[in-house]
C-alpha cells in the first residue's frame, strides 16, 4: 500500500527513451576500457617500469621529465574519454553547446580510428606471415621499446573505448540532429548558397588531400625518401599497413567531400558521405597534429622528422581542419534552412 501526504501528487517516473539501456551499457564498456590505460601511465609517472624491458630508452633517467609530462598528457585525454561518455548519456548532456560535444567526439573519433583500423591489419598481415617489423616497438638502438603485451593492452582498450564512444555519439546524435543529416544525397537543395563555394573548396580540400595520400603511399610501398634514419631503419610491414591506413582515411576524405559537393551517387543516403568526410578528416587532423607534436619533442637527432614528413603531417592536419570547417557550416545552413521551412509551413 502506498501513501501520499494531503494535497500531494504523485508524479509518474520519466518515460524511458528509447536507447537509454544500451546507453548505460556502451558508457561503462567505455570507462571501464580507459583503466588499464590510464592505470599504466599513473604507474609510469610514479617511476615504475612495467612494461619497459631493460635497455629500453624509456627506462633513461635523462628522459624522467618528458615522461612525466607527455604521460600526464595521455592521461588527461583518456580521462576526457569518461568525461565524454558521460556527457553523451546524461540528460544535461543534451543541453550542452555544440561545440563540447561534437568537437570532443570528432578529436576522439580522430585519434581511435586509425588504431582501430590499423592494429587488427597489422595482427593480420603477422599472421599471414609478411613479418612484423617494430611497428614503434624497436628503440632503434638494438633494444625493445616496449614489451609487447603493452600493446596489446592499450590499442586492445583503445579499440573498445573508440567502438563504445561510436556507438554512444551515433545515439546522442540521432537524439540530438538526427535532422541534419536525413534523406539521400539527391535531396539535397540543387541550388543553394553552399554550391557557388562548395565546389571550389571540395577541389581544394582534395588536392591537398592528395599530398599526404601520395607521400604515405610511397612510403607504405617501401621507399624511404623523406623519412628521418630512424624511420628508415626500423620499417617493416607494421610501418607499411600503418603508413597505408593514413592512405585509406585521405581517399574517403575526399570522396565524401567530393560526393556532397558534386551530388555524387544520388541514391545513397547523405549519412554516407558526411561520416567518410568526419571519419577521415579527423584521422588525418588528429594523427597529423600529433606526429608534429611528436617531432617537436624528439630529442634523438635520428628521430628528428624531415622537412617532407613536416610537410606531409603539415597538410593532411590542414585538410582535416577545412573539412571541419566545411561541415560545420553545411550544417548550419541545413539547421536554418529547416528552421526557416518550419516558420513557413501552415
């Protein structure tokens, strides 16, 4: 029997949306897969060195500082994977600037996917017997950089966190601007003010996607010009399914800029060509800011990049920041253009 005071009223439980549960579950998938990361770097700040065999160049005392701090680095933007998690499965979540959601989502998307397209090739081609190669593992002095259940480890857990985090922004996303990218590309207005630039700038953005896509095709094929000693000396089919996976995410930038600027298979729906160009221009932005920032760190005159790897890392960041800034304004203009034909409907 329940009772209520007098002059209360009971007030029903909120409705369920539909994809609350499976939220829940991908958010602590999500979190739970940050741990083993996360506990391993806290680890290594604190001194230890699990994971790091001897003569490992990690283990130099020379070296303590810039662990510290490129470490506490790495943490912060795996703590930020549980900041994100929860961000998009809370009701105040949905109340959030657009700019704290999907910018977050689009750097993680940025970092995680070429991982997670990367890791299970080069397992594969190990396991079809076309050699392993260091694949960041070598110190490139002879010793091992690493031991090798630590990756196995961290790309294991960054590949659930990028596949729970996809599955939790495409929920938040349909709840949230499901709108913005219904129907098939020839729904999409014949003219309008995106066309007059559009066109040009889908040019531009894969001209210059073409840079980077030339640049690591030739090193993935096995040439070596433009690529600093250490690189050189240490590639192997690793460095190759790596090298050929910045290529993968170039060519589906430009064909998914290319299709929504030419009207380019008409029957798809636009959901197809909006997430190539998202996917791909944060592969290329992410990864290419990261290995300049990895260069500017390098304190080995061997690991120094060369002018074309400078380049190279330079242009593809530029491209994943265009597509960014393209994106955000076709949706803008998709936003208005619907607000404006809900004011003029009867």
């Amino acid at each position: 029997m329940t009772h209520t005071l007098p002059g209360s009223r009971t007030r029903p439980a909120p409705a369920r949306t539909p994809g609350d549960s499976a939220g829940r579950i991908l958010r602590a998938v999500a979190i739970l897969a940050c741990l083993p990361y996360i506990g391993l770097k806290i680890a290594w700040m604190s001194g230890s060195h699990v994971g790091m065999p001897e003569g490992s160049e990690l283990r130099d005392p020379s070296r303590q500082t810039l662990m510290v701090v490129v470490n506490g680095l790495s943490v912060l933007m795996d703590a930020a994977v549980v900041v994100l998690a929860l961000l998009l499965t809370r009701p105040w979540g949905l109340r959030a600037p657009v700019w704290l959601t999907a910018l977050p989502a689009w750097v993680a998307c940025g970092l995680l996917a070429p991982i997670m397209a990367g890791f299970p090739a080069q397992l594969a081609a190990r396991a079809l017997g076309f050699g392993g190669g260091d694949g960041g593992r070598s110190s490139g002095s002879g010793g091992t950089f690493l031991a090798e259940w630590v990756f196995g480890m961290v790309y294991g857990g960054f590949i659930v966190q990028g596949l729970a985090l996809g599955g939790l922004f495409a929920l938040y996303a349909r709840r949230r601007w499901g709108h913005l990218w219904r129907g098939r590309i020839a729904d999409l207005p014949a003219r309008g003010a995106d066309r007059a630039t559009g066109r040009p700038a889908a040019v531009v953005i894969a001209l210059l996607t073409a840079v980077p896509a030339a640049v690591h095709l030739l090193w993935a094929a096995g040439a070596d010009a433009g690529l600093n000693r250490y690189r050189a000396q240490d590639r192997g089919s690793d460095f190759s399914v790596l090298e050929g996976t910045y290529v993968l995410f170039a060519l589906i930038t430009a064909l998914g800029v290319l299709m929504l600027a030419f009207r380019v298979g008409r029957p798809v729906r636009l959901a197809v060509p909006l997430g190539l160009a998202c996917v791909g221009s944060a592969a290329l932005a992410c990864w290419g800011g990261w290995l300049l920032l990895a260069g500017l760190t390098a304190q080995n005159a061997a690991k120094e990049p060369t002018a074309l790897m400078n380049l190279t890392y330079a242009v593809q960041m530029t491209v994943g920041l265009l597509v960014l800034t393209a994106g955000g304004r076709f949706f803008r203009e998709r936003g208005a253009a619907g607000h404006a034909a809900a004011h003029r409907a009867p």
